[in-house]
C-alpha cells in the first residue's frame, strides 16, 4: 500500500510537472545538421568493429527557465521525479557506415538487414525521465543528469537508463553526449555468425554506443 | 613462387566461398551482421547478404566502348541496365543483346524522362557529351561522363560547373584509374616515398591498328569515325592518352605548367585529319617532365608507363608493376622477399595490390621498418572498368541516400549543410574521379592535343583550371 502510495505521488507529480510545462512557454531546441556523432562499437574474435553516423535529429523542449537559469534548479520537469523535458531523437540506419577501408557499402546492407531497417529505417529514443545528477557547475555547464527512455530498434522497443552530459554552448546551443553499453540480443539483433571459407567469426553481444548531439534553440509559444 | 600459389589459393578460397563475408575478413572487417530467428539456419549461421544497393541505370550511346561497359555492367548485380539509348538502330539492337531486360530509346530526352533510370552512362561520341550531361542533370540522374568530358573548353568547363552545382547528384567522370585497385596501390607506395624524389615519367600507348570503324554506307562512316575528325575530335591525346595523362597528374601531384606537342600522319592516309603519331612534353612544377607518345603505327610495348624517382623506378605495364632500385636506394626491408623479374639488364621487383596484410602475414612475417607490403605478382582479373562502374554505382547510392538521410532528419533548406555533409561523407565513397579531377585531366588533354596540332608549347594559365 506504502508503495501505491508513493507511485501515486510519483504519478501525480509527473501530470503535473506536464500540466506546468504545457501551461508555460518553453524552450525548443532543435537537432543541427552539424556536430552531432554517433559511433558503435563492437568485439569480435578478429579484431573490434566500429560503426559511424553524423545524423541525429530531433528536438529537445523543456521550460523557458532553462535557458535563463543555469541552476536548473527552477526547471520543474528536471526537478521532478519521473519528470522529463519532452524530447525524442532517431537516426537512420543509413546513414551509419562501417569505418572499414573495403567493402563498406556491403557491410551496411548486412547492418540495415539485420536491423530489419526496411521496416525500421531508423533508431528511435524517447526520454522518459530526466533528473539531475549531483551539483550544478555556477557555470551551468556541464551537467550530467539521469535518464531513461525508450530505446526502438529493428522492430522492438526496450527501456534503458543512461548518464546524459549537457554542455551549453558559448552561441546558445546545447551538446548532449553519453555512452551506453547495450546488449543486442534485447532487440532480438543476435551475435552475428557468418561462416566463412577461413572459420567462423564470433562477436561479442554488447556493443557500445556514443554520441553527440547538437541542438540549437527556437523558442515556441503554447 | 610460394608467394604466388598462396595468393592463388586465398583467391579460390574467396571464390569458392562465394561470400563476401570472406573479402571482408580478409581486408580486416568484421560485418556487423546481426540475426534474428528466422535469419539463422540450425548450424546458427546468418543468411544475411552482403550486397551493395542496385542503382539502375540508363546507358545513352550503344557504340563500341558502351557495349564493353555494358557487358562489364551485366557483372555487377547492382548496377542493373534498365534503359539504353542510340540513334543508331542497329547499335540499339545489338546493345539490348548485352541488357536484355532494358527499355530501347531513340532519343535521350525520352530516357531521361523515364522515371525508373536512377543514373546514366553517357558514352556517346565526346564532342556530345554536354548536352546530354546537362540534360541528365536536369532530369535529376547521377552521371557517368566518358572520357574525355568534352572536346573544348567551354563543354568541359560548363559539365564541371553542371556537376559541381547538383552536388545532390553523383557525377563521375570516365577516367578508371583512379578506381583501379592496382593503380591505387602504386599511388600510395609512391606516396610512401619509395622511388625517393620523383624526377620525371614516361608514358605511351602504341598499338598498330586503323582506329577506323566499318560501316554500312558514307553517312554512316563519317558519323561513326567521328575520332578521325580533327574538327570534333581530340585524337589520340585526348581519347586515349588522357587516361594516362590523369595518372600523371595524380601520381605527381600537379597540375602542368606547359605542354609541347608534336603529331604526325604516316601510316592512315584515308582522308583522316588527326595525327597518327603524336608525342608531347608535359611540364610540371619543380622541374618534372612527362614525355607522353602515342601511336597507332606500331605495336612495340604497347602500353605502359614509368615514373622515375631519385631511388627507383616504377614500371607499369599489362596492369602489373615493377620497381627498379638504385643500387645506392636505401634498403626498404621487404624488397630482400619481393619476387623479381628480369628486363633486360635491369631486376623488376613486383608491385601489385593482390595481396592483403593477412595473406602477406601468412607468406612471410613483415620486415621490420617495412614502408610496403610485399604484393601479389598476379595481374588483377577485375578490371579497370569495373572498378570504375562499381564506385560509380555505390557511390550514387551514397549520395542519394546521404541527401535523403539529411533532408528526412533536418528538412530542406540549407543547402549549404547539406553540401558540407556530402562532402564530409566523401570518405566513405569508393575512389572515382569526380568532376575537379576530371576537368583538371580534360584541360590538360585539350590543351596537349591543341599543342599537338599545332606543333607547339602551351603555357597554361591556372584561370583555365577554375570551374564557375
């Protein structure tokens, strides 16, 4: 009962740290088309693989206050328990290439298959919480926060929790970045285990994913 | 020897392999080819394929060189022919023979209205290209331009400009080369530093035969002989020769400074205007000259080439190369293993690209202090054409995906985003001459081929390399 009760508030808080940001201006900011990155790595019983993209899009809108307050410490939707800013970002698949010297293109087409990106052209995150983690810098930047979200790939969606680093940029922008480790299998993408003439190539299940990701504002009014 | 069977032996085992999984554990990739379920067979193999996108493609002009290259498209599985255009029926015909699943046109405008034609291949008569270029442009298809781009200045300057300004299409100029997986490797070696500094090159193209075409009546035969021309054609500088002349100004890193030219009719007196016997001397900055000759008198060593440096010579011939080291070069290390043969008086160490880091590792542990692998003494079985067309198909994908990719994620709009994208993207392409280097080959060819016929030295101005 204890919890329900807590889940409650912790559900009460949420619609109403919305309810504020809905009822308030807010703050866009946009992807840009430049700066953002986006690598994955991977092992193997030959030697690590890494994949590059530099397309990230997207948008991040959070209340006005945080553009004008570096504590943060008035942005209801990052002070609130399973509060979050509301943002989403996606990357198509095809813009991810294998950074080997030959054959790249052949690889990606094994990638896209494999990631059924026919029918899932992109990688899709939604945050779902947002909350700040340890102080504030009187700089305001950087700051890291914790968050989780939903994580679409290859047809299936999971929720993961990642430490985001935001860095406010001298010309208004803001750079998100973390590293996540995840497990493939969880998006039903197996260990891949081609046969080939000289053997079999084993590779490992987790993979490593970084990125930057570039947003300038565009304020919006509700 | 042992060096050789191995490489034939990787070679079959690829092939037999069939997988291009293979080629790519043995350039050093790994696939990230991950499977579901259903894409895994009980022995929990991938059935994934590695395969690059198909690019379909128009080919404009059915001549002789287009039938090669339409042959040599029918060996890429992604460069499927979908439409081919001629005047000419009879070429059409015997063209759809070599693309049996494509769409027949009289005339270029209606191919390039056909919405299913993602890239053409203009491969007409050069003094042509331009209009068709342009148009290809404007109908929003990636371009292949043989070579030479144009037969003047003004042709090639306004395609350069055309592909230059659609940076959102893909134009690759006909100049194989630099896709040639062999030439490449010489690149980079010479790069390495091993011919010491370079001095001068050498280079030539001799064959014995009329360069006349038959045909059926008079009208025909001026058309089809359009190279025998002087007034549209740029001869065998600029049909043939441009080709090394783009290896010369890649190899050297220059662009020329003057051109001397010198031509001859001798043998093909049949109311010809081009020479058949041409020679020039391209200069280039730092005092380096390239002697240039082609002929179609004679047949002596065909075609080949040689860049000589302060340390070694770098033979080119047949799509193998050698090096011949000064006896007071400097030891590079893995030349004591390199297979050599005799020329003459002098020892040719083989160069080649055949082999891979992995295969040279399993012939002989690398030298210390090694600047180059030891390579393969086996000539290539892929050609240059198809080395060229390949890049030409992929990277089309590339950029049309690339373009799709930017405006799907950030909207239209900012043109200039989008273009410092692509161009950034650039390092994942295949290695094709696009329209700077093929303008910079073009004028080069043009001007050495005015030298010619004039029999005298063109200095050229730097202005003639700049493209609006």
């Amino acid at each position: 009962m204890k919890l329900t009760h807590w889940t409650l508030n912790l559900t009460a808080a949420a619609v109403l740290a919305s309810l504020a940001l809905l009822a308030q201006d807010t703050l866009r900011y946009n992807a840009q088309p430049r700066g953002s990155k986006v690598t994955i790595n991977g092992t193997s019983n030959i030697h690590d693989w890494e994949v590059e993209g530099e397309v990230i899009g997207g948008y991040f809108e959070v209340e006005s206050a945080f553009g004008t307050d570096k504590s943060l410490k008035s942005v209801t939707s990052l002070n609130t328990p399973g509060s979050a800013p509301k943002s989403a970002l996606f990357i198509p698949i095809t813009s991810l290439k294998s950074q080997v010297a030959i054959g790249r293109d052949k690889m990606d087409s094994v990638m896209q298959q494999a990631m059924k990106a026919d029918d899932n052209p992109q990688i899709r995150y939604k945050l779902t919480e947002m909350t700040i983690k340890g102080t504030v810098p009187d700089s305001g930047t950087p700051v890291k926060f914790d968050t989780k979200g939903d994580l679409a790939m290859s047809g299936m969606t999971n929720k993961i929790d990642m430490e985001v680093t935001m860095e406010r940029m001298d010309d208004g922008k803001i750079k998100f970045s973390g590293t996540k480790v995840l497990d493939m299998t969880g998006w039903k993408i197996e260990p891949p285990a081609p046969k080939l003439a000289l053997g079999m190539i084993h590779t490992g299940k987790e993979v490593t994913i970084k990125f930057e990701w570039l947003l300038a504002p565009r304020h919006v009014n509700k | 020897m042992k060096q050789s069977h191995l490489s034939e032996v990787n070679r079959r085992e690829f092939l037999a392999g069939g997988s291009f999984a293979t080629l790519m554990m043995l350039m050093g990739g790994v696939p990230l080819n991950a499977a579901d379920e259903k894409a895994t067979n009980a022995e929990g193999v991938t059935s994934y394929k590695a395969k690059s996108v198909p690019v379909k493609v128009g080919v404009i002009g059915c001549g002789v060189w287009a039938r090669d290259i339409l042959k040599t498209l029918s060996l890429l599985p992604h460069g499927p022919v979908v439409a081919i255009c001629d005047t000419y029926p009879a070429f059409l015909k015997r063209a759809g023979n070599l693309a049996p699943n494509a769409k027949h046109y009289g005339d270029y405008n209606e191919l390039l209205a056909d919405k299913n034609v993602e890239a053409v291949i203009v491969a007409t008569p050069s003094h042509l290209h331009k209009d068709l270029v342009l148009a290809a442009f404007k109908a929003g298809k990636h371009v292949y331009c043989e070579a030479p781009m144009g037969t003047t200045m003004d042709d090639a300057r306004a395609i350069a400009a055309a592909a230059k300004n659609n940076f959102k299409l893909n134009f690759q100029a006909g100049l194989q080369s630099r896709s040639d997986k062999q030439i490449i490797n010489l690149e980079k070696f010479i790069r390495s530093g091993a011919p010491g500094k370079l001095i001068k090159g050498r280079q030539q193209f001799q064959k014995k035969q009329s360069w006349r075409l038959a045909s059926p009546n008079p009208d025909r035969e001026k058309e089809i002989n359009w190279r025998l021309d002087k007034d549209i054609s740029l001869g065998l500088i600029g049909e043939i020769g441009i080709h090394q002349i783009d290896v010369a100004n890649w190899f050297l890193a220059n662009l020329p400074l003057s051109v001397s030219g010198f031509g001859s009719l001798l043998q093909w007196k049949d109311g010809r205007t081009v020479p058949d016997n041409v020679t020039v001397r391209i200069e280039y900055p730092g005092g380096i000259f390239l002697n240039y000759e082609a002929t179609i008198d004679n047949s002596f060593e065909s075609e080949m080439g040689v860049f000589y440096g302060t340390d070694a010579a770098i033979m080119m011939r047949d799509r193998r190369a050698w090096m011949f080291k000064e006896v007071d070069a400097p030891l590079l290390g893995w030349e004591v293993y390199g297979k050599k043969e005799a020329f003459y008086k002098d020892s040719g160490i083989v160069l080649g690209a055949g082999a891979t880091a992995q295969t040279a590792q399993e012939k002989k542990p690398a030298a210390p202090g090694a600047t180059a692998a030891p390579a393969s003494d086996v000539a290539d079985e892929v050609s240059a054409l198809q080395y060229a067309l390949d890049s030409f198909l992929v990277n089309s994908h590339l950029v049309a995906a690339g373009v799709k990719d930017f405006i799907d994620t950030y909207g239209e709009g900012d043109d200039q985003a989008l273009k410092d994208y692509l161009k950034d993207q650039e390092k994942n392409y295949l290695p094709a001459v696009g329209w700077k280097e093929g303008f910079e080959s073009v004028v080069t060819a043009i001007k050495a081929h005015e030298a010619v016929m004039k029999g005298e030295k063109i200095v050229f101005d730097k202005a003639w390399f700049n493209v609006a």
